[in-house]
C-alpha cells in the first residue's frame, strides 16, 4: 500500500460509515485490482486441479491401464503432497519473500502439468500429479499474503477476501464442470494442459502487477520444517490409505501413529525456536482455532459432493461426464453470487452470523441428500445443491477473514499455510471417513444404500463445524469479560 493510499485509509473522513460506499479510487487502484485477479487466477488453477481430472479417470485408466487401486493416487498424489507441504511452503514464502515462492511455485506446477499431460505410464502421471502438488503446496500460501498486501484499502481486502474464497470453495465443483467438457471434447490429457497457457501467463505477469513483500529475517527452522512435513504427509497418507488397508490396520494405525509423534516433535520445537515455523501464538486465539475447526470439518463433509455424487450422477442416473460437469454449476454460481454479498454482511453484522447460518444449512444440504430414495431424480439431488452452494458461499470468506484476523504481515504466509492446511487435511480426513463410511453398509447393485450412510457422515462432519461456530456465539471473548469486570 503506498503511503498516500495508507493515510487516506486512516483518516476519519474518508472511512466508511455503515453501509456507505467510497466516493474515490485509492491511487494505482487499477493496477492492484489486475495483481489481485492474476493471484486469483492462480488460486483457481490450483483449487481446480483437485477435482478437474474426476470425471476423467475412466478415461484415464483405459488408456494407461491402470489398476483399480492405482488409479485413486491419479487424485491421492496430489492431495499428498499439496496438503503435507503446505506449512514449509507459507514458511517459505515468509523467508524468501511470497512473490518470488509463488512464482516457483507456479512454475513448477505448470512444468509437471504439460508432463502429466504427456504421461505414457501409470507412474509417469503419479509422479507428475505429487510434483504438481508440490508445486501448488509451494504457492498456495502466498495466496492470500499477496492478495492482502496488494489491496489499496480495506474495502479491498474485504472484496479480495470474498473473492478468494469463492474461488477456494466453488473452485472444486467448477473443477468437474471443466473436466467434463474437456474430456468429452478433447481428452483427459487437457485436464492437465489447460494449467500450462494459464500457468506461462501467469509467470510472464505477476512481476509486473504485484510488488513482492518484505522478507521476515531469522534461521530457517529446520526441525520443525521436517516435523510438519513428515507429520501432514504420514497422517495425510494414513488417511487416504485407510479405506484400502483397512482402519485396524498396520499401516493406517502406524501412519497416525508416526504423523502424531512428528506433530509433537513440531509443538515442542516451536516453543523453543527463535523463529519458528509455525508461530504457537496463533493457536492462543479461540476465535482463530474455532475457525481452523469449522474450516477443517465443512470441507471434509464437502468431500461427499466430490466422491459419491458424482457417482450417484453417473451411474444412477447414466450422466455423461459433461451432463456431470453441468449438473454441479448451481453451486458455483451460488458460491460466486455469494461472494459479491457475503463481505457487506461481514461489514455490518461480523463473521459469526454467516458462518452459523452457512453451516447449518450445509448440515441441513446433507441430510437431504441422507434421506435420497431409490428411483430419485436430478430434481430431487438440486436443491441440496443450491443449499450447499448459498452455505458455502456464506461460510468461507467470514472463516477464513476470521483465521486471519490480528495476524502481523509478517506471519500471513504462516497463517494462511495453517488455513489452507487445515482445509486440505480436513478434506482428507472427511474423504477417508465418507469413503470408508459407505464401504461397510455398500450392497451390491444399489449404490443409494451406501451413499445414504456415506452422506450422513458427511452430515456430521458438518454438523461439527456447526457446533464450533456456536461456540462464537456463546462463549464471550475474553475482552468483553475484562470490559466487564471493568465495570
């Protein structure tokens, strides 16, 4: 923010009062808002590569032969590493500075799709999807840093935040959207393509259009980048395995075991570091581990949409991929639409109300889809949609405005790697429960049977986010219990 643009944003007389809307532009207002939409940009390729290549994987197998386990690491690598990394990569982003990271970041991603796109093996394309993952694990946190400091004003920020969390929750659903249009038209192969015009674009522009921010000096953490890393990546791998190797089972229980005695490891090294990679004074915030909770629970319950239905469109219903793409855009648009409101009722009424609302009718979404019968229609599955799409639209600009609420400039790369790794193990954790959920009650020849006991663990996963969003709402803070007593 350049120093006119920060005077202006302090003085009383250019704030804005209730709902009223500001008369002028801050200076270079212009060239922030094309920063902003390039750093989105990058934050949809990302979000979408989670979810671009589902409806392709029939496809995907045929030609490359892949084994029925096999294939689910075409969707699993990704998440691995995305979801394992996510904290060295903000913590990268802090040290280094968060435009030059997200520019390796991006780069990289985009390298590793144009090969998994060329992919002539099973394992070529694992490892190019691992290598994507590390690449959007890379960039991903500086995300929101770069969207933060790029904005001219609060009302900016506010925008950018809406923004970005319509790209981060509607992102997924337009993912299958684009997928089946792809696939149907062209081949799976440009599911994986498409990041690479939109990858160079990005690379050649953002230099241009988003200043890079200052470098937080001090000792890279080394103990608690291993720690973290080793510690998301086993437990995210236990997880996602859990379903094949069974709960009980050697490596899921070492996995958890491993992950959880690494995460130790992490706490107690980063009480006694000098810079540590993750900062223990984000977690002494109740607001901000109730949104970490609320975030972690709404996203896994998400996982339902992804995995089961689009399973119910398709073979129930004998959608085409395309006709699948088509049949999610209600929550998108909703989540998009959403996110030109959703920063004007944060404005007047805070974060808590939206998020409540958003999670219990996310809860309420999922229960619909629960009680589906056999013979049910698309008409039957679009109001859930709608639902889900107005919740989650609701919902994740207040959470994560609220995780990262207070946070100094100089930790936002730590704090939104927390954000966004708290979304990608709670994805992970949700799929790993749904998924496992519907295996134990799945009958042969009546895929509803399952999916009924799959979407209402889903129901609980959100039923949780619901239950911690009260909490905002009937614990008083600690400052107005001081304002109190004052009294």
């Amino acid at each position: 923010m350049s120093a006119t643009a920060y005077q202006r944003a302090q003085n009383p007389a250019h704030q804005r009062q209730g709902n009223e809307l500001p008369t002028e532009l801050p200076p270079h207002a212009g060239r922030a808002a094309l920063g902003i939409f390039i750093v989105l940009l990058a934050q949809l390729m990302l979000v979408l590569d989670g979810t671009v290549v589902n409806v392709a994987l029939p496809h995907i197998s045929g030609d490359l032969g892949f084994s029925a386990a096999g294939l689910s690491w075409v969707l699993n690598g990704y998440t691995l590493a995305f979801g394992g990394l996510l904290l060295l990569g903000g913590r990268l982003g802090d040290v280094f500075g968060r435009l030059r990271v997200f520019w390796i970041g991006v780069a990289i991603f985009t390298a590793f799709s144009l090969i998994g796109g060329l992919a002539l093996s099973p394992a070529m394309l694992i490892v190019s999807r691992a290598l994507q993952g590390v690449g959007a694990a890379v960039a991903a946190p500086s995300v929101l840093a770069l969207l933060t400091t790029s904005a001219p004003d609060a009302a900016a920020r506010n925008r950018a935040l809406g923004l970005f969390t319509a790209v981060s929750s509607g992102g997924g659903a337009l993912g299958l959207l684009l997928g089946g249009v792809l696939t149907d038209a062209l081949s799976w192969r440009w599911t994986l393509f498409i990041n690479v015009p939109i990858g160079i674009g990005i690379l050649l522009s953002v230099r241009r259009f988003v200043a890079e921010t200052p470098r937080r000096p001090g000792r890279f953490d080394v103990v608690g980048a291993i720690a973290a890393t080793g510690g998301a990546v086993s437990i995210v791998w236990a997880l996602i395995s859990a379903p094949d190797h069974g709960w009980g089972s050697w490596q899921t229980v070492g996995g958890l075991l491993l992950g959880a005695a690494l995460l130790a490891t992490l706490a107690v090294t980063e009480t006694r570091v000098s810079h540590p990679l993750l900062r223990p004074a984000l977690l002494r915030d109740r607001h901000r581990v109730a949104g970490l909770v609320i975030m972690a629970s709404f996203f896994g319950g998400m996982m339902a949409i992804f995995f089961l239905l689009v399973q119910f469109l398709e073979d129930d219903l004998g959608f085409s991929p395309l006709q699948t793409g088509f049949a999610f855009l209600p929550m998108p648009l909703s989540i998009f639409t959403l996110s030109r409101i959703t920063p004007r009722l944060v404005s007047r009424f805070g974060p808590v109300p939206p998020i409540v609302v958003g999670t219990a009718g996310v809860t309420l979404a999922f229960l619909r889809l629960a009680d589906l019968a056999s013979g049910s229609t698309y008409l039957a599955v679009f109001p859930a949609l709608l639902l889900l799409g107005i919740s989650a639209g609701l919902t994740f600009m207040p959470i994560t405005a609220l995780i990262l609420r207070g946070v100094e400039p100089e930790h936002a790369g730590a704090a939104s790697g927390l954000l966004q790794t708290m979304q990608q193990l709670g994805g992970s954790i949700g799929l790993a429960v749904i998924t496992s959920v519907y295996a134990a009650h799945a009958v042969s020849g009546d895929f509803l049977h399952g999916a009924r006991y799959g979407f209402a663990a889903a129901a609980v996963l959100a039923g949780i986010a619901l239950l911690s969003a009260l909490t905002l709402v009937i614990r008083r803070s600690p400052y107005r219990r001081t304002v109190a007593q004052a009294d």
